[in-house]
C-alpha cells in the first residue's frame, strides 16, 4: 500500500503501529519476516508496468488514426496507474492524521480529473504512469528496509542449554527467563545476556560491540547475547529474557529509527504541499467569478485549464529521472543507493561518522611487531608461538600461524581457556598467553609500548623465562588516509565510533588523520552520538558490522560496507558499497551533490514553467492544447538535464602499496 495512505509508522510501548493501516509486525525472530520478492515477482509493480504499457499501446494507437481504441486503452491505463495512489489520497483526506497534509498525490489527482474532463485523457494517463511507478518503487525501498531486521534476530539461537535440578533441558532461546544458568559449549551462540558463574573462554564480541579481538571471560564477566563462545565451556547466569536482551533493543533501535527517518519528506512533497491549495483556491475563484460575471461555461473551462497549466508533469518526474541516473552511474562503480530519499540526503552529507573493525581496518588481526630477550630472534620466537598456536582455533592464533608458515611441531599442547596454551617443542617446554597469564619480566616496557599502539599482546615463555612478546594489530585499510584527506578537502569532518578499546582506536585514528574519535561504544551509545551530530549537521555513518545497524539507521545517510558486511547492516543503511575501497566515500558524496544541484535546478524549471502558464491560462492567452505541448516541451527538457546525473565524475587515485591501481578517467 502506497505510503500516501499509511504514512509513517509511530511506536507505542516498543510495538510498531502503522498511522493508518494498524498495528504492523512485533519483533520476533528471523522466520517471522517475509522476504521482499524479486521485482519480477512483486505483485505492487504490476498496475505501475500495466498503467505505462496501456499508455504507450494507446499512442501507438492514436498515432495510426485509432481514435475510439486509443481512448479506450488510454482510460485503462489511466485507470491502472490512478488505482495506485488515488484511494489512498481520498482516504489521507479523510483520515484525523491525514488532514491538513497535501501531497503529490492530491495534486496528480486533481490533475488528471482536469485533463480527462477537458478531453486529454492521454495526458492523464501520463501522469498516473509517472506517478504510481515512481511511488511503488519508493515503497518497496522502505520494505527492503523494514525487513532486513530478519539479519539481526538470526544472531539469536533458537534454543538455549539450561541447567535445572533434575538435569540439563534444550529449550527455545525465547523461553530463557533471568536468572536461568546457561551452559554455553565451544563455539555455540548466547542465548541471551548473562554472567559468567562457571568455566573460562574467550568470546567474539564483534557482531555486538564491535570489538576486533575476542576478550576472555571467566567468573563475573558479563556476556551479551549473540556472542560466540571460544574453546571452553561457559555456565552463565542470565541477566535479561531470552526476548528482552542487547539484540532485541538493537532491533528497537533500528525500527525506531526508520520510523522518525519516514518523516521526512520527499523533495516533491514540500514544494507540493503549498502549490496544491493555491491551486485548488485559484480554480475555485476563477470559476465564482465566471457566475459572477455571467459567463461560467468560459470560466470554469479556464479553471480547468488552469488546473492542467498548474498540473506538476514536469516536477513528478523531475526528481525521478535525475535520481534513477545518479542512481544507475553510482552503482557502476560500486555505490548502491536504495532510494531517491537516501540519495536526496546524500548530497548534504557534512559529516562522516565511521565504524573501526572491518570499515577503517580489514578485520584481520596480523603480526605487526615482535619484541625479544638477548637470547632469541624473531624469527625463533614466532616459531615456537605458532607451534602451540597451531592447534588452537583462536584468532590471534590464526595471525601468529600466518607469520610463521615455516614451524617446528610441538606435542602436548594444552589450551588454558581465558589464558593460553602450554606445550613442548623440540623439547623444551613452552607457554604462550596474555601478560595477564605470564608476567613479560624484562619486556615489560617493550610489552607496554605495543600496547600503547593498540597491539594485543602475546607473550612467550621458554622453560621458565621470557623468550619475547608478540604485536598482534587490525591493521588500517591502505586507502584510509587518502579518503580521509579527500573528505577534509571537501569540507566534510569524519569522526570514529568503535566498541574496541581506547588505545587501540586512538592508535588507529591517527594513523587514518581522524582527530575525533568515541571508543568503547555499544550499538546504543552509537546510535545516539549519531541522533546527536545529525540534529546540528547531516551525518552519514559507515559501518559494516550488525553492531551498527542502529547507528546507520540513525544517521542522515547510513552507508554499510557490502562486501564484508553483516547482513543487518547492509539492509540497515541508506547506501551499500559492492566493495570496501574507503575512496568510494569522497567519490559517492561528489557525485550526490552534483546530482542534487540538477535535481535542483530540474524543479525550479518544473516550477516556472508553472509560474508562467498559469496567468497565461488565467486570461485566456494559452488553450488546452498549448498548455500541454508546452509542458511536453518541458518535460523532454527536464529528462534531458536529469540524463547528465548519469555521468559520473571520478577522482584520480594515487598507487597504494598492496593494492590494485584503480584506473580512473574523469568523464564530462
């Protein structure tokens, strides 16, 4: 149903509940969302399609001397494409909280009754065309939206491990109540937000907090759900219900946010809404001052025409054709906008807000440095790291193992969950873990100085001594600080919001040139610094991770890294990039302010053909038929000037160390 009718959504008592069309879908879990159908199969397109073939049929028609037929085929299409949005513009009108907000809608409506009872019932099939393919493809953008939540809740399991008196029970993770102790297995999914009671791991938090390195966890550390558990075994005791936990509210967050984003109206909409009384009051006095002057039959007939000189022909498809062009260049070179509105605001974009893990850095943990005693090298100490490491599953175990492809074997390994691992190589025994396990002893300064850097640290032990420590860092994206440096020089200031820790992230943001920076943020405390920017200036937020989802929501513009993205956040944002070059970012806002400025200029020429046809209308200068080739006229202008969007203007790139060069040619 067009949002004409609906409107935007309100929330009571964290339910959704749609203006007009009542209560919509309660956050549940993944299955209980509908897939958005394919465009070939989205039943919402079909009157749209049919209404444009009709009209065509009929001019083919009308062009070969058909007149009857073509009238025939052209109040058909006229018919399809009205039944889009024209009920749902009798019922605003009517409804309490539609009153008082004219529209478009009202507009075209007006429109095509004028032109139909002036006999130009080609010209209204025009309009209702134009109009219902643009408000359906604007609808099933918001769906899309609405329902990528489904990537959320699928980070929920749907059952949960308990502990009761008389044994362990396998319930619905929705059944879950506070205080119910939770056993948690290698690799298996929290349930719910708890504390640990019982057993030491490590858990990735990433999916949540954002936090690139998982964190170890033992009795009275907090776990929330839809963390994924390390190696070892968890009890945890819950702290919240399986249905009221961190990700239900990230859920809230995002609904909430695409609700107070439908507020806002389009572009067409706000220039409408004072144009379609002026118009109506117009008519209304040109007709009375027919019977005034006793001459109503030419009166109300230049009423008429006034309502088709006033008509907004030009101006419905102003916006549209300039959008879809901007829309189809951008995504040539890897920008997915998702709907004009989105890609309205990204042309006023004067921030930019950015995730850390997997946005700013590539979210693989390598080996950055290494520290050793007088008695070892590198190279050996390495070595003996990622003999016992290459028996673990852990992350950072995955970086050592990388660095030293070439390793001796080691037997007896025993992984500590929470600590680290022990084992024996080449017979000697070895102990590898946080400074937290082993104590670094003579590299402590050099332990203390990576982890000023915003390094993990790994150290390793030798038969009771300290052999080195090990740097272990999410490097940043190579292209990060020229993307950066290209945003300052438009005039556009960035920011960092990450879940990760102090050090880390500060270490990252100066390598990046991004003076402002927000660390150890959860879902929530980023969603509201988002809340807060966009209040005093239009903000994107570019993030990849689920964690994300409310932020991006929140934003003026959320644009989701599409290639390594979560799911959430890629249905969560405004934009989606096929990619992860950061310099997409400069490039995608330079293409959207140019777009707007022709956006821009395609209403003021939609807006003055107006201006100069309605007094000409008004005294009789312009017929009908005038009227309507002058707005023919106009609008193969203003799809003309749209068309321009479609070329898009790159910036020459610099060679990265490590990367392709991207060979960008500026197209005029």
């Amino acid at each position: 149903m067009s949002r004409e009718c609906c409107g935007p959504e309100e929330f009571v008592a964290s339910e959704p509940v749609d203006a007009c069309c009542g209560p919509s879908e309660p956050v549940g879990h993944a299955g209980e969302y509908e897939e958005v159908p394919p465009w070939w199969r989205d039943r919402a397109l079909a009157l749209p399609v049919a209404s444009g073939l009709l009209w065509v049929t009929g001019l083919v028609l009308e062009r070969t001397g058909l007149e009857m037929p073509a009238l025939i085929v052209f109040a058909l299409g006229l018919a399809a494409g009205a039944w889009t949005f024209v009920p749902g513009t009798i019922k605003r009108l009517w409804t309490a909280k539609g009153r008082g907000r004219l529209g478009v809608g009202l507009l075209m409506t007006i429109a095509a009754i004028g032109a139909v009872l002036l006999g130009h019932v080609g010209e209204a099939a025009a309009l209702a065309f134009l109009f219902s393919i643009a408000e359906t493809l604007e609808d099933r953008a918001m769906d899309r939206a609405r329902h990528g939540l489904r990537a959320l809740l699928s980070l929920i399991p749907e059952t949960a491990r308990v502990s009761r008196l008389d044994g362990d029970q396998v319930i619905p993770a929705a059944e879950v109540r506070e205080l119910d102790v939770l056993i948690v297995g290698a690799g298996e999914r929290v349930a719910t937000d708890g504390v640990v009671t019982d057993g030491r791991s490590w858990v990735d938090t990433s999916a949540i907090t954002g936090e690139s390195i998982p964190v170890e966890v033992g009795p009275g550390d907090s776990v929330l759900a839809g963390s994924v558990n390390g190696s070892g075994t968890l009890h945890l005791e819950a702290t919240a219900d399986g249905r009221d936990n961190s990700l239900t509210k990230i859920v809230h967050l995002v609904e909430q946010a695409h609700a107070n984003k439908g507020e806002r109206a389009r572009m067409a909409d706000r220039i409408a809404r004072p144009l379609v009384p002026l118009v109506l009051i117009a008519a209304a006095l040109i007709a009375v001052f027919g019977f005034l002057v006793g001459d109503p039959a030419t009166w109300i007939e230049r009423a008429l025409v006034v309502l088709v000189a006033a008509s907004p022909c030009a101006l419905a498809i102003a916006v549209p054709v300039t959008v879809i062009s901007a829309i189809g260049a951008a995504s040539k070179f890897g920008v997915v906008i998702k709907s004009g509105a989105a890609f309205e605001q990204l042309g006023t974009i004067r921030r930019v807000a950015f995730d850390k893990t997997g946005t700013l850095t590539r979210n693989q943990p390598k080996v950055v440095a290494v520290r050793t005693t007088g008695k070892h090298d590198e190279t050996g100490v390495l070595g003996l790291a990622a003999a016992l490491e290459a028996a673990s599953s852990h992350p950072l175990a995955e970086a050592i193992t990388a660095a030293a492809p070439k390793r001796p074997a080691a037997v007896e390994v025993q992984e500590h969950p929470g600590h680290g691992l022990t084992g024996v190589v080449q017979g000697r025994r070895v102990r590898v873990g946080s400074p937290r396990w082993i104590d670094p002893y003579t590299l402590t300064t050099e332990a203390g100085e990576l982890a000023e850097q915003g390094m993990s640290v790994i150290v390793v032990e030798v038969d009771d001594r300290v052999a080195g420590v090990i740097g272990i860092r999410d490097e940043l994206r190579p292209e990060a600080a020229e993307a950066i440096k290209a945003l300052s020089a438009q005039g556009v200031s960035t920011v960092m919001l990450t879940g990760d820790n102090s050090r880390t992230a500060e270490a990252i943001a100066a390598q990046a040139g991004i003076e402002e920076v927000h660390a150890e943020q959860l879902p929530a405390d980023k969603a509201e610094h988002v809340r807060r920017s966009t209040a005093q200036t239009p903000t994107a937020m570019i993030g990849d991770g689920i964690n994300d989802a409310p932020a991006l929501a929140s934003a003026t513009v959320g644009i989701a890294m599409g290639v390594t993205g979560s799911a959430a956040a890629v249905e969560s944002a405004d934009v989606a990039f096929t990619g992860h070059d950061l310099r997409l970012i400069p490039d995608a806002l330079a293409h959207a302010k140019r777009a707007r400025a022709i956006m821009t200029s395609n209403i003021a020429l939609a807006l003055a053909i107006i201006v100069v046809l309605f007094p000409l209308a008004l005294f009789g200068v312009l017929g009908l038929a005038s009227v309507v080739l002058v707005h023919e006229v106009a609008e193969v202008v203003v799809i003309g000037n749209g068309l321009r969007a479609a070329r898009a203007h790159r910036r020459p790139t610099t060679t990265i160390a490590g990367t392709s060069q991207r060979t960008l040619a500026t197209r005029s």
